[in-house]
C-alpha cells in the first residue's frame, strides 16, 4: 500500500495554544507522518467574532489511511488533546482539518475533499502558501498562490512567542 499526501490545517484558541498544536502533531504518528510544517501565525476569529485570536498552522504529511479512516483519527487526536464539543466556529483547544488528499475530490455526508471552504479562508491559504504555493486546488485548478491573491489577509500575522 502507497503512502498519500496529505495537508492538514491545525487551529486552537484555548488553553496554552503552542502546547496544544505540540501536542497534536505529536500524536500524528503512528498513523501520520509528517513532512513540512508551516511557521505558526495569529488570527483573528473566522464565523464568530466574540473569542480570543487563534493560532493556525499547515502541515504536509503522509499516511496510508483512507479519507475517512483519516477523518476519524484526527477526530481521535483532537478528543485526545482535549477538544470537547461546542458550538459551529465556537472556541477550541485544537481543530484538525483535512485541506487536500493527494488529487483526491470525494464527498460523502461526513467528509468533503478538498476542504470546502479553504479558499475563502487566509488563515488557511496563508500557511499553506508557505509549504505549497504551486499546488494546485483539483476542483478551482488554481495554485494556492492564486487563492491566497484572491483573499483579504488582514489578521493573518506571523506568530512570534513571547
């Protein structure tokens, strides 16, 4: 069996935010392994305003798992890191989100690939800008270089700890 290319947004708000990206990538293996991670950057809220700024981040990684046995191990890691459920765009120890999967277009009533919204969304484009400028969205056959012009990236700034 082949190992597929993924990429994987990671987001959190609540808790020790750099802690709980750490900790979710760290439980990628052994079901994901990991190539390239973005630099970390601060956003601001997405769907709901009244919440503290996130911070996000992309990785490019590989895994012989299936979509939604991908799915459902991210939903695992998540749970792990402690993530309990809330409400839609509502605060979050840590958000996994699958963007691509190899060339991959599926849509099922639990998983849509690519991610349906990565394009209207800088706090997605603008670190996987930074690892895959020239890959190209399979269904908009635009590079994400071309998606990220396409979008307001004000409150997207590159995340320097204290």
């Amino acid at each position: 069996m082949t190992f597929n290319t993924i990429y994987i947004s990671l987001g959190t708000n609540l808790g020790q935010r750099e802690s709980n990206l750490q900790a979710a990538l760290k439980a990628f293996s052994p079901g994901i392994q990991t190539l390239e991670q973005s630099p970390l950057y601060q956003t601001k809220p997405w769907g709901y305003a009244d919440q503290p700024d996130f911070l996000n981040q992309v990785v490019k990684a590989q895994t012989k798992l299936s979509p939604l046995e991908l799915l459902d191990y991210l939903k695992e890691i998540e749970e792990r890191v402690g993530r309990t459920p809330t409400f839609r765009y509502g605060p979050r120890i840590v958000d996994l989100d699958i963007l691509f999967y190899d060339d991959l277009i599926f849509e099922n009533e639990r998983l849509i690939i690519p991610h349906p919204r990565l394009a209207e969304r800088a706090f997605v484009l603008v670190p996987l800008s930074k690892i895959a400028p020239n890959l190209c969205h399979p269904v908009r056959k635009n590079t994400i270089q071309e998606l990220l012009s396409q979008v307001d990236q004000s409150g997207v700034e590159l995340y320097t700890p204290l």
